[in-house]
C-alpha cells in the first residue's frame, strides 16, 4: 500500500515477541573461546522447559546419536556449541510460534505447511552446504529454518492482513512477498530481519533472512544466503511443505557458481535432500508442536 513502510507495519504489533533470557545469554557467550560447555549447560538449565526441549531434540533420530544423550553438559561436548545454540534457538521460537491454527489459508497456507516447508529449507541448506564446502553446515540449518521468520510474525500478529496478502496473492497470480507490499508496505523478509536484530541474532542470520530472495544484494554472507535461497526453491519444487507461494522462481545459474557446485550435481543433490527429508520426518512432527 503506498505510503506505508515496515515502520508503519511492526508500530501495529503492539507487543513484539521476545526470545527467553537464557537464550538471549546463550546467543551472546557461544562464540566466546572463553565459554565452556558448562557454562553452556548452566545457562540453558536456568530454564527447565527449555532444557528438556533442547535434551528431546538432541536424542531425536535427525541427529544420529549411538548413545543417550542425558545431560546438557554431554550434548554440549558431543554436538558443539554453535549446533546446542541452534536447538535452544529452535526450541524458542517453535515455542513462541509453534501454535497456530493448522487449518488451510488461502493459497493453500498453514501453519503446518509453513513449519513443514522451514525444516526441510533447513535440511536442504545444510545438504547443499555440505557439496558446498560450506564449513558451517549448522549454520546453514538454522538459516534455512528460520529464513521466512516474518511470514510467521505477520501470521500471528496482524492475522487478517496477512489472509488479504495470501487473498491477493492467490487471485493476481502474484508472489506472497509482492502481495505483502501491497498490503503491509514491506514484506517478510524485511520483517524478519527487523525481529532477528531485535532478538540480537549473528549478522549473518539477519542478512540471509532479509536477502534469501536476493542472495546477490547481501553485504554479509553472500554464499549463506545463496545456498538458502537454492535450498527454498529446491524443496519448493519437490513439495515439501508449503509457505503461501505456489509459483517457483527459476534459479539463476550464476548461484550454482557462487557457491561453487555444478548443476551435473542437481540428481544427487535433489535424492540426498529427499533421503535427508524422509529421515527428518519425527523431528518435524517434533517440532511441529510436541517440542
């Protein structure tokens, strides 16, 4: 709507969400070389939900573990900081927007389908970042899971507006991001962005979240954010999950050179996300609700 900026938009929530402190602490002492894994598993401890969260999805399938994982100083040694950082993270906002009416929206939106099309970004970032060389592949998860973060802001907090966008979206043929222009005035990606600053996230995740749709215009982590923008037209065009589009972009050859992989790489690439995406399947109902 002429006029209206993403100022205009997040003045509406009147109360925006907030991450729980110890989460915020942990965001802010994990890249410390200082910081030990018993202080990691001091800090999440402080919040008992949290902590069974983090110790469920850490004992999931999706991770591998040959061994009962029972205490968080264990996970912390096994998995590493960055990885316990980004479940806690997982655990936050699923518990924050994990709710939500799961009935169709129109264009076919739900929250389910939302939630089901962020994990497997997630899980084709870090697959695309291991042909990559990418060396933080858990970076890559998290910025796949978390890339449409201001859908789901939008979603819960200026519900009816947001059905008009998906409303328009659907009879103009037009993309979600351009139908929330029209409506709000700015669009996801510069919502998310505005709430990941807002909760203090690494630059990195705030760039791939405002950039996924334009990996080339980010300034900070250009290739992140490529390979999450190849992962959500992948696992797009495979049908996993479902966020509100139902048009696929075509994906510009220069990224397959960004991120140095040959387009050869596409069939086994496309049957490790799927084999990735089928393993995956309790962690995603996991996730869901039952976090």
């Amino acid at each position: 709507m002429p006029g209206k900026s993403i100022q205009d938009t997040i003045s509406r929530i009147s109360q925006p969400p907030t991450l729980p402190e110890v989460v915020m602490h942990l965001i802010r002492v994990v890249d410390d070389p200082a910081t030990s894994a018993s202080e990691v598993s001091r800090i999440i401890s402080r919040d008992q939900s949290l902590t069974t969260s983090v110790l469920k999805l850490v004992n999931s399938p999706f991770y591998g573990m040959s061994r009962q994982i029972t205490t968080l100083t264990q996970a912390t040694v096994v998995l590493g900081f960055t990885t316990i950082r980004n479940i806690a993270l997982t655990a936050a906002i699923f518990d924050e927007f994990g709710g939500g009416s799961t009935a169709a929206m129109p264009g076919g939106y739900s929250r389910a389908g939302f939630w089901e099309h962020s994990i497997s970004c997630a899980i084709a970032a870090r697959c695309l970042a291991g042909y990559a060389a990418y060396a933080d592949t858990e970076q890559a998860f998290i910025s796949g899971l978390i890339h449409d973060l201001g859908k789901v802001v939008l979603d819960e907090y200026l519900h009816e507006d947001f059905r008009r966008a998906l409303e328009l979206a659907e009879q103009e043929k037009m993309r979600i991001r351009e139908a929330e222009q029209h409506i709000f005035g700015t669009d996801h990606a510069e919502v998310g962005g505005w709430l990941a600053r807002r909760w203090n996230l690494p630059d990195s995740l705030v760039a791939v979240i405002e950039n996924h749709h334009n990996p080339t215009q980010s300034q900070v982590a250009p290739k992140l954010a490529a390979l999450v923008h190849l992962a959500d037209i992948i696992v797009r065009m495979q049908g996993y999950g479902h966020a509100g589009d139902n048009s696929n972009p075509v994906i510009d050859r220069m990224l397959w050179v960004q991120i140095n992989i040959s387009e050869e790489a596409m069939p086994s690439i496309l049957d490790d996300i799927a084999e990735k995406y089928h393993e995956a399947r309790d962690f995603i109902e996991m996730v869901r609700g039952d976090v």
